[in-house]
C-alpha cells in the first residue's frame, strides 16, 4: 500500500510542481486547496487553517518569512503544545486517513510539523525535503515583492532545511530531498527516484500535464535575475530613506519630549 507524503520545505521550492505531480499518482491533496492568482498550490485548505490555528494558539509571534528559524524557537513550539487540546488536528488526520493516499504541503509545517509528529502515524509516511538553488530562490522572492537580500535567504534557507533534517533524524525518518533544479533539469532520473522512493509509476506525460514551462533549463534566467535586483535596490534605497528620516526626526526632538507619530 502507498505512504502518504509530507512535503517539507522553506518555500519558493516548486513544492506546487511537485504537489500536483504526486497528484497524477492518486494523491489526496484534499477537496478545497489554496489558490494564488496565478497558479493553485495545491496546499489543502484545512491544513492551512488548522496550521494557522496552532501557531496563534501556540502563542507564536515571530514571521515565518522575515525571521531565521533557530531550533530552541522549534522545540519551544512543541513544548508549548502540551498544554492545548489537539482533538480538531486529530480529526483532521482522520479525515485525511479516509482518502489515502494523501499528501500534505504547507510551508508553515516547518513550524508545526513537530505538533503534528506526536499525532500522525509516522510508519505510514513517506517524506520529502524540497530546496532550492538559492539564486533562483532569491530571485523569485524579489520578483513576488517578497524583499530579502541574496545572503538573508541562503541562511533562511538553510536553517530551515537544517531544522527539517532534525527533526527527522530525532523521529528516526526516511527522507528523500530534491531541489527543484532537479526535475526541471533532470527530469526522467528525478521522477525515476521518486518511482522507486515511493513505489509508484509516474512519467514524462504526468511531468508535463503539471509543469508548463520548458524542460531542461532553469524558470529564472539573466533578464529576470537583473529585474530582481531592480527591484530589490529600488526597496532597499526606500528603507534606507525612510530610516535616515526617522533618525533625522529623532535628533530635531527636544530632548526629555515623547511624540506618537
């Protein structure tokens, strides 16, 4: 019998791509999924909001997307969850456990998947880690308006793909990783591995049902990459202006005054 499959990854990873993909296979990715404007992430709306749910409960008041990660934020999380009733996240895997195989994507599991861990029937589970190369990472972020500078996302990144490979090694997990370079670049050897990580058949025709741009080469090329650090310098001159002025404003205040503005 097929696992189901946790996707696990910091987003910005082709982890839609991959979603769908497994998908062609006869994965559930629930009835009701997430939708941007311009593409579906296949990501289950429930699990969206019962994530959001545990991280409010769990009092978290960090940015998923803004901070660095670190593993004492992780394994507060999950003690923090000892104290609040997990009955609905329970229902919910009842749920997904009527319609396997299903799979899971969301990147707010980085967060809470630990929660989830002490709920799940592990042995019934398969995992995969989806990275990214991190300039095509950057760019990408940077051309959604999503501002970071090149070094903020390779160490985003890598620590949350670090958290994610500890997190498994303590649960005693297999995994398998994958960028997402790996299946538009070596598209027959990356579904090839996934076949036989998982036991199941997909090919070439079910890689370009899902994937609708050209194979063998990467989505970002020169013109993007130069249209990302357009932007990204455009934003950074503005966040410069705007701290030079709050200093300026800071110095002009009579000293000993507190103004709200």
């Amino acid at each position: 019998m097929k696992k189901n499959v946790i996707i696990l990854t910091h987003g910005w990873t082709g982890s839609s791509v991959f979603t769908a993909l497994l998908g062609e296979a006869g994965y559930w990715y629930g009835n009701t999924t997430f939708k941007k404007p311009d593409y579906d992430t296949y990501e289950n709306l429930k699990l969206i909001e019962l994530n959001n749910r545990l991280l409010t409960e769990l009092d978290y008041t960090g940015s998923r997307e803004h901070d660095i990660i670190s593993f004492e934020i992780l394994d507060e999380l999950a003690h923090r969850a000892t104290s609040i009733d997990l009955n609905p996240y329970r229902e919910f895997i009842a749920t997904c456990q009527q319609n396997k195989p299903w799979i899971w994507k969301d990147p707010r599991l980085v967060l809470t998947i630990r929660i989830w861990a002490k709920l799940l029937p592990l042995d019934e589970i398969a995992f995969m880690i989806l990275t990214r190369d991190s300039e095509q990472s950057w760019i990408t972020a940077n051309l959604r308006r999503h501002i970071e500078s090149p070094a903020f996302t390779r160490l985003y990144n890598a620590a949350i793909t670090d958290g994610l490979k500890k997190f498994l090694k303590e649960n005693q997990q297999d995994y398998i990783e994958f960028m997402f370079e790996d299946l538009q670049l070596t598209p027959e050897e990356t579904i090839a591995k996934i076949n036989d990580f998982l036991g199941i058949h997909l090919t070439m025709d079910n890689v370009k049902s899902v994937y609708k741009f050209p194979l063998y080469k990467k989505t970002k090329g020169p013109k993007e990459k130069l249209l990302a650090w357009l932007i990204y310098l455009k934003n950074y001159r503005l966040r410069y202006d705007v701290s030079s002025q709050e200093k300026l404003k800071a110095i002009k205040r009579p000293q000993g005054v507190i103004r709200a503005e």
